[in-house]
C-alpha cells in the first residue's frame, strides 16, 4: 500500500469517489496527504469505497467526512464538495442533532443504531424530510485510541412515505365515500393533501366549455399563513411555456418559481409572488382530448418535489375528479329518474324501465290503466302475464336475448286489454348505460296497433297487386287464361307484334308471328309454363315478323303462371323489345373482329422491329437459357440464332466478369435492378462490352442491349489522360517541396557550419564560444522543428494519441494564443460543446490551432477579432464533388476578420513551403503541419473565404467517448538520478550515431553496450538478458527493425523496458508507439536522461 501511496495511485479502484481521492489535492483537507495518514484510516478507506452498502466514515477531531460511491448518490448535491472536508461543513441544517450522537459515541465507544430515522437534509437545494436505518460504530487507530465514527445506513425514505401515504389514500377514499356534495369533496381532497404535503396551498379549478385559458375555482385550502384565492385563474399569466406545458397534458413541477426559466421574469413571477407561491405543482385533468380541470399545490418556499409527491397530487387529482364526476351523476340522475317518471305518468302510451337483470322496476299509469294489472303483478316479469298465450314465448325470448346482448329490440306482440280481448301492439326499447359504460337495463315504450294491424294487412294485400301490375307495365304485358285460351295484350304488346288495336290475337296468331327458327322453341317453352308438374316460369328471347308492317324485332319475354285446384288459372307476363341491345351486340362482335385484326398487323410491326434492330434484343429464363435472340447478335457479336439459343448466357459471358453478369440476371428476375454492363465474347475472341436494359415478367427476362465498346475505349483513354496529368502536378509538388527542403536546410546548415568554423579560433573568448555553442544547439532545434512539420504533413509523424476534451483543451491554451496574437486582436471563445472528447496528439493540436492563430494574425495586420468556435455535429459537409462524411465529429472553426484569401491561392495552401508572406515572415509549412495532423488522426479540413472578407479554417476531428484526461495536466516527470551503474542495451545501426549515443550514455553515469543491428542485440540477450537494465534501440534499421524488436522483448522478456528511438518511421506513424517509450530524433542528452529515468523507475516498479 505504502508504495501505491508514494506513487500517486492509492486509493486503487475504478469507483468515482476512488478517482476523487487520487486526483484530489489535500492541501485543502484537514486530513493531509495520504502518505501522512495512519494505516488504520488508509485501511479503513479501502474497505468502505468498495462495497454497496452505504458507508461514511467520520474522522479526527473535525470528524472529516470520507465515504464510498454508494454514500455519494444518497447526498445529492453535497458531493463531492462533502469529500474530506468537516462534517460540520457539509451537515449544517442537521449538525446540532447529527454532532451529539457522533461525539457520544467517540467519548463512550457505544454503537448508535436506529430504525426510521428522520433527518432534516438539503440534499438537492431544498429542506427535506429523510429516514434511515443507522449503526454508528467506533473505530480505533494503531494505538487502541477511538479516532473515527464508521456510520453505515440505509435509507428507507421511500419505505416510510410509501406506508404514511397507503394510510393518508385509505383515509381519504373512506372520507370521500361518505360525501355527496361537489364541492365538500373537493373541500375535503384539497385539505387533505394540503395536510399530508405541508404545503401552503391546494386548489381545485375547471374550465368552461370551448374555454382553453382560465381555470375557474370557487374555493381552495390554505394554511393559516396565506389568505385564500378562489375565483379565475388565467394559464397565460404562467407564460407561454409553462401554459402550453399544461395544455399538453404534462403535469407542471416548479421547485423554485422564482428561478424556473419557464416562468418569465416580471409579472409572470411577480404574480406568483404576490401569491406566495415559493413552488408549485399543477396537474391538469383531461377528457374527450381537451383539458376540463386542474389541481394546484403551492408551497410558501422553494421546495423539492420527490417523484412520491408528485405521483400522490397526481392521485389525488384524478381521484378528486372522478368523485366530483361521480357526484354530479348521481345528482343528475336522481334529478333526471324523477322527471322521467313525472313525465312518464303523463305521457299518452305506456312506457317502463327495467335494471341491468331484466328485471322490470317501473311501469306507468297508462300501463295500468290499458291492462288492468297491479303494480304488484307487472314488476319484474309480471308484465309477461298480459300477452297473448301464444306469444308469450316468442316476446319472452326476444326479449331476454336484448337484456343478454345489451341491444335496443323490437317486437309485436298481442296484449291483452282491461275492457276485454286482446289487441295487437308493439313494443320497442333501448338499453340504458352510466357514466362509465356500465349496462343499466332498458328503457321503452308500448304501443297498442291493433287498427293499424289490420289496414297494413289490407294495404299488403293492394301492393302485391300493384307491384305487380307496375312490374307489368313496364313495356308491354300480356295474360293467358288457359282455361278458355283467351290471350290478351295491352296496346303496347300488340305495337311490338305489329299489330293495330283491333286486330285479333290468339296463341297461334302469336307463334305465326315468330320468326321460323323460334317458333318451336317458344311453343314448348309456354307448355312448361302453363303445365302444373313445369316451371310455372317462362324467360327467353326470340325473334318476330310484324303480322302487319313486316318488320323484324328481338324481344324478350318474361312471365308466371299461377295455378289452382283445377290446374293453371292465369299466365301473365311482359314483353320487351331488345332489338337495339341485340344490334349493339352484333356491332360489337364487329369492332372485335376489327381490333384482332389490327392486334395482328402491331405484332407484325413488332417482329419488323425485332429483325430490323441495331440493339441486341433478347428473351431469357430465369434459369439463364437464351429462350430467343433478334438478328443484331450475328452482327455485333457473330453468333447465329442457332448457335446461341438452348445455351446458357454465361457461356457467352467474358470469364471476368461471370459473377457480375449472373448477380446481374438474379436482380433482373425480381425486378430489383435494370440496368447493367458487362463483356461478352465475340464469335472471334474478341470482348464486346454491352450495356442492358431489363424487364420481367414471370420467369422470363426481357433486354435489350447496346454496344459500348467504342465508349469504354474512349473513357480508358480519357482516365490515362487524367493520370498522366495528376503524376504531372505530383512531380510538380515533389520539387516544390524538395526546393523548400534544401532551402531551408541550407539557410540552417550555413549557421551551423558557420558556427563550427568560429568554435575552431584560437583563444576564442567564452562569451563567444558560448554564443556559437548556443547558435548550433538553436538551430539544431530548429532543423527538428522543420522535419516534424514536414512529417506532420506527409502523416508519417509519430503522434501521442491521449483522449481529452477539446473545449478544455482550448481553454486552457487561450492565453498562449492571446499572447501569440497580441491584445490589438480580440480573442472570442465560442464553446457550446458539452462533451467533445477526441482522440488525438493533445500537443499536435496546440501547435495547429497556435499556427492557425499566427496566420490569422498576420491577415488582420495585427488588428480585429479572432474567433474559435467549437461544436459537436453529425457529419462533415460535402464539397466541390466530395460527398459528405457521416458520423460523430468534433468541429474546431478558427475564423478572421483579415483580408482573405485569394481564389487561386486557395488550392494550395496547404502545400508545404507555400506561403503568401514576404521573405523572412514564414516558412510555408504552418498549415502543412496543421493538414497532416487533421488527416493522420482520421478527420478533415475545410476552408472558406472571399477576399476582404476574413478566412475560416475548420477541422473536424472524430468524436470518441471515454475517460478523459484533464486539461493541463503535465506529464509524469521522472526525478532522481539514474540507477548506479544501469547498463543499457544500445541498438544502432548507424555508426557516427551509435558512437555519439555511447559516449552519451557514459556521460549521463550509464554502462552502454552498442550492436549495430537488432540480430546482434537478441543475441546478447539470449546469453546475458539479466545483465541489462533498459533496450534502447533505433526503429529504422536493416533486417528486423526497432518495433519489431520491442515486440520480440516483451514478449521474451516481458520485465525489461525498451525505449525507441527515431526521426521518421512509417510504421510508427501508422501504428503508433505500440506501447513503448519514444524519443524523437534529433534528441538532447536532457531528453535522452528523462526517458531512460521514466523506464528505469518503470522496471523498478515491476
């Protein structure tokens, strides 16, 4: 434990309150650091943070509060600010009650324990009443001594107001049973709750109909402390969030009105001020999709409202409701029972009720009065006593289905009558229903129709007849009377035939008239008619020759005979000319006739179509064979008809590019896709790309296809263009870049040779000899600095990925920019990004956003405003013809107000040793840095700007989600000397290097062994691998390289550290560091000693 202590990582542990402890800084507690702690509270803490069960524990003579995540969530907003801090401090608003029973058990060393305890606690801003189960014990330090209280409780709030609220709804519901009058149950619900809660205010309110705005209450329930405000309540004076918040159906809660953002201040706040309303809740009532009612709670102070309070006025609200309904029903029943009787022994017809049983309860006096039963006789089924014997049953069954069923019925019946014999009636009810839908019975109403009865029996009688007869008028009607063969025809019968209205007509008039072929068949068909054991039907058409004008007519014949005791006594019938229909026929059967023929000459066209076609045309199964081909194939791909047809397609098909082409037919034969190319094999060997087009229909598709091949040619050419001039434009931008290398190298390399060549002078003064020692090492550093943004650029740096916030990580470099920029540009900070966490080289971004701002310097001329926005978005917008990236993204826009980008500098700002500067003001590789650190760490950059109009840079970098490190936190500084006598492994394939690297190591008290290749040094190891302390190896070297190197270590020797060493390795720059300590070339012996410290401290650590 000791050691983790020492080293910053006590407590151990993932839990938050663990974290806390870590990170804290104890100069602030009264406890000091951890190191100076006794065992006995360091043990203690380890105990507690752990387990779930809720533990503080009290400590020293301040009674220093420490205590576990499961603690921490039941103190609200007390932590952490409650960590490690006086008890005293965190506890005021119960410390006179909590402080006695801590010191009582630190002087007696006795255990408190209770049940149910209540605690007057602020946890969440507010007073509020707690309970919990406690056991307050001793605990002791090394020396027996009592120097802690270790508490551990459970809460059991929900518990006790869970058991005090069952009783408080059981109390009520009895209370409001017993009443009847609206407005002592709303009394009565208003001062209950307002007693249960402790609250200052409950009120009840409705709204009128089509009203949406004033809730109207004729009383309310204060505490003596508050008058009174019934009356109308306006929803607007809330403001307009919190009204339409009520209006939606949602229960409003505010736990302090006179802060809540939904309550605007002035007179919205005001006017809840004047009330007294310090908070307050208010659950509207809805029905039929429109709010009909609302209860207030109001507190005279800000309050916190638990989800148990809030769930109780919601009951309480819908209970109160529900009663008031109640209560009104049952009133307008009463009210509407006594009219209906009032108006029902008033009425002209005889009217009852029954209950949900079919039971009847009520019959009127005009029941009484026509049957001459008894009130005694008639109730419940007594009634069923005065119909008719023989409808009984049937009245009994019709209407016990309509009880069963809960339906209105209907039904005439025979009812006896009190001056003697029974006369037919009707009786006709309507099921009843409550409030809540409950079945009540039936309410109806009898009818005596015994009149009526009989004029309806007359009336059926005179309708058949006439339906009849105007069944028979409709053209022309005729009857036979087979008894005496009299055949009559009306006027129009007779005009159909041809005949005038004199003309005599008799059944074989009728069939000479028929044309010839008829004839028989009408013969027969009247003898089935007429004949008792036939049809008695008769429906046909037929053809006539007018006996007097001789014109031919269709007609059509409907007619039935009826039939008595002496065989058929009348057939009767119509007649209708259907010579028009039967001419439209017939032309119909002509326009068909003319249509198939043009049907014919069309499929002709096609099959023109289908030889003539320059495309290729083709039918295919589903199964692949080629089912028809047009003449085009022998064309284009030259192939006969009977060479292809029977085979499969992909027999055809460019073997490259079978798969795509069967893809392409399983899409086709569901329709999913259309259009596809492809190559086939011409007859010759050759391939012929095709474009297709498809249509299904069942099993077969159907394509047309068009050469491409000239086409493709034409676009490979082009492509070859387009890469030929893109290799232009890259060896274009290799010797820009080359010419920038060697010019700044140069410019750095005549300082240095300069310098050299100084230091070489006899009796050279110090101050001099320092100054030129001083220029190489500066410009040594600077060399460094151009290579690494030179890496940055082509991504083949090594970052330092850590995942942090960016808007900390801003922050916390604000005043380096605003010193980079100086106090003529106005820094503006736009941060709206709660959490923006990426994953990235922390100090890389520093460096882009600081170039950034130099460069926006430099555009505003040292003068006018500078801003950083950052944002959270979902994607990176798309640009110039580069779709748009979807995903999580962290966006950092650095915007001027300069002068702005001119148009054809835009394209190549971020080329490296480009620059628009003046000669001497920048070496162009200030955004190339920025370019390579975006697109290594997986984001993008965009750029917008117009002339005179300032410039915004925008990087989007992904958006991670994790641990992140704080801002500014410095790196772990490794201190002390090296190890006596640690020998290191030096691998170094270069030999100027390894030979600086070895004296280097002497110097800085080390014990190198120097192999130039990786080989060499697993050699050593193999014989001698105890004998080392550290591997520092080069990465770049011929055969196994550096990261592979490490790899083979750790996992052979997994306790000896390695340290890396490089000035550019792609495989870092694409892997990372793979866990290894890394130090960049050109290294200072000062950087060499911190890293070998940090490994060495790491192996002893081991």
């Amino acid at each position: 434990m000791a050691d983790l202590v020492s080293a910053g990582r006590w407590p151990s542990g993932k839990s938050e309150v663990a974290s806390l402890l870590r990170l804290r800084d104890w100069a602030t507690s009264p406890l000091g650091p951890p190191e100076d702690w006794p065992q006995s509270l360091r043990m203690i803490v380890d105990l507690i943070l752990p387990s779930s069960a809720q533990i503080v524990l009290f400590w020293g003579a301040e009674l220093v509060a420490l205590y576990n995540d499961a603690y921490a969530y039941r103190i609200g907003a007390k932590h952490p600010r409650a960590l490690a801090r006086p008890g005293a401090e965190s506890w005021a608003e119960l410390w006179d009650e909590l402080e006695p029973v801590l010191r009582h058990v630190l002087d007696t060393g006795e255990t408190a324990t209770a049940r149910d305890k209540p605690f007057e606690l602020e946890r969440f801003g507010y007073p509020e009443t707690a309970f919990f189960d406690i056991s307050y014990s001793p605990v002791r330090d090394e020396s027996g001594a009592i120097a802690g209280v270790l508490c551990i409780v459970e809460e059991t709030t929900e518990r006790v107001v869970a058991q005090e609220r069952l009783a408080f709804r059981i109390a009520l519901a009895d209370r409001l049973r017993a009443l009847s009058d609206p407005l002592e149950l709303i009394g009565a619900a208003e001062e209950a709750l307002g007693r249960e809660l402790g609250v200052s205010r409950v009120g009840y309110g409705e709204m009128a109909d089509g009203d949406t705005r004033f809730l109207h209450s004729e009383r309310d329930w204060t505490d003596d402390g508050i008058v009174a405000g019934p009356g109308l309540h306006d929803l607007d004076a809330l403001g307009p969030e919190a009204r339409d918040e009520i209006r939606s159906g949602r229960t409003l809660v505010l736990a302090n009105a006179a802060t809540d953002p939904r309550i605007p201040a002035g007179r919205a706040r005001a006017a809840l001020a004047a009330l007294d309303v310090g908070a307050m809740v208010m659950v509207p009532l809805w029905k039929r999709k429109r709010m009909i009612a609302a209860i207030y709670v109001h507190s005279r102070a800000p309050r916190h409202w638990s989800p148990a309070d809030i769930s109780l006025i919601e009951e309480v609200a819908g209970r109160t409701w529900e009663a008031v309904e109640r209560a009104r029903i049952e009133a307008a029943l009463r009210e509407s029972e006594a009219r209906f009787r009032n108006m029902a022994d008033h009425a002209p017809v005889m009217m009852w009720l029954t209950d949900a049983n079919g039971r009847c309860t009520y019959l009127n006096r005009a029941w009484y009065e026509f049957t001459g039963q008894k009130e005694a006789e008639a109730e419940g089924l007594g009634w069923l006593d005065a119909t008719h014997p023989e409808d009984e049953p049937m009245t009994a069954g019709i209407f016990r289905a309509a009880v069963a069923a809960q339906q209105s019925f209907r039904l005439e019946f025979r009812l006896w009558r009190a001056s003697g014999g029974y006369c037919w009636a009707i009786d006709a009810g309507s099921p009843r229903f409550g409030p809540d839908g409950e079945f009540l019975g039936h309410v109806g109403a009898v009818i005596e129709i015994d009149e009526r009865r009989k004029a309806e029996e007359a009336l059926a009688a005179s309708e058949a007849h006439k339906r009849l007869a105007i069944e028979a008028a409709r053209i022309g009607t005729w009857e036979l009377r087979p008894a005496t063969g009299e055949l009559i025809w009306d006027a129009r019968c007779r005009e159909l035939f041809g005949l005038g209205p004199d003309a005599e007509v008799t059944v074989d008039s009728f069939l000479a008239g028929c044309v010839e072929e008829d004839r028989a068949r009408m013969s027969a068909a009247m003898a089935d008619a007429v004949d008792p054991a036939g049809s008695g039907l008769i429906a046909d058409e037929y053809r006539v020759i007018g006996i007097e004008d001789g014109v031919e007519r269709w007609l059509a014949m409907r007619g039935r005979a009826t039939f008595g005791t002496a065989g058929c006594m009348r057939f009767i019938g119509v007649v209708i000319d259907i010579s028009d229909q039967k001419r439209a026929e017939a032309e119909l059967r002509a326009l068909n006739a003319m249509l198939e023929m043009q049907v014919s000459e069309r499929t002709r066209e096609i099959d023109r179509i289908w030889r003539n076609s320059r495309d290729l045309l083709v039918v295919i199964g589903a199964d692949g064979i080629f089912r028809a081909i047009n003449p085009a194939w022998t064309a284009t791909l030259g192939h006969e008809p009977e060479e292809v047809v029977g085979r499969s397609f992909l027999d055809f098909v460019w073997p490259e590019d079978v798969a795509m082409a069967q893809a392409g037919l399983d899409e086709a034969t569901v329709g999913a896709r259309t259009n596809f190319e492809y190559r086939y094999r011409h007859k010759d060997g050759s391939p012929r790309w095709i474009s297709w087009r498809t249509s299904h229909e069942g099993d077969l598709v159907y394509a047309d296809g068009r050469d491409i091949t000239a086409e493709k040619a034409q676009e490979e050419a082009l492509r070859q263009a387009e890469d030929q001039l893109r290799q232009s434009h890259k060896m274009e931008a290799i010797g820009q870049l080359t010419g920038g290398v060697a010019h700044d190298f140069n410019n750095l390399l005549t300082v240095i040779r300069a310098s050299a060549d100084l230091l070489r002078r006899h009796a050279l003064p110090e101050e001099k000899r320092r100054r030129y020692i001083d220029a190489i090492s500066d410009t040594a550093d600077r060399a460094a600095k151009l290579t690494g943004q030179l890496l940055a650029f082509a991504r083949r740096q090594a970052l330092k990925p850590e995942t942090f916030d960016v808007a900390d990580r801003i922050g916390t470099l604000a005043e380096m920019i605003r010193t980079a920029v100086g106090s003529r540009v106005e820094l503006v900070l736009d941060l709206d990004c709660t959490v923006c966490a990426v994953e990235a080289d922390a100090s890389q971004l520093d460096t882009a956003l600081v170039n950034m701002a130099v460069n926006a310097r430099d555009a505003m001329n040292g003068a006018g405003t500078l801003m950083i926005r950052l944002r959270a978005v979902d994607r990176v917008p798309g640009r110039q013809g580069i779709r748009p990236v979807v995903g999580d993204f962290v966006s950092i826009a650095v915007s001027d107000t300069g002068e702005g980008i001119a148009p054809e500098a835009l394209d190549r700002i971020f080329e490296p040793f480009y620059t628009t500067k003046g000669v001497g003001k920048g070496t162009g590789l200030g955004l190339s840095q920025v370019y390579g650190f975006v697109k290594q760490s997986g984001g993008a950059i965009q750029v917008a700007s117009e002339p005179g109009r300032g410039a915004s840079f925008t990087l989007y970098l992904p958006r991670v989600q994790g641990p992140v490190a704080p801002a500014g936190t410095p790196p772990p500084v490794a201190e002390g000397r090296p190890a006596e006598q640690a020998r290191i492994l030096l691998v170094e394939d270069n030999a100027q290097v390894g030979e600086f690297a070895t004296q280097l190591l002497y110097e800085l008290g080390y014990e190198p062994i120097w192999t130039a290749s990786a080989e060499e040094a697993m050699a050593l190891l193999e014989t001698s691998a105890d004998s080392f302390d550290i591997v520092f190896s080069d990465v770049v070297m011929p055969g196994i390289g550096g990261v592979e190197l490490g790899r083979i270590v750790r996992a052979r020797w997994p306790g000896l550290p390695v340290v890396l060493t490089s000035g550019y390795s792609h495989v870092l720059a694409e892997e990372g560091r793979n866990g290894f300590e890394l130090l960049h070339k050109p290294y200072s012996a000062e950087d060499l000693s911190r890293v070998l410290r940090v490994a060495a401290r790491a192996r002893r650590a081991r």
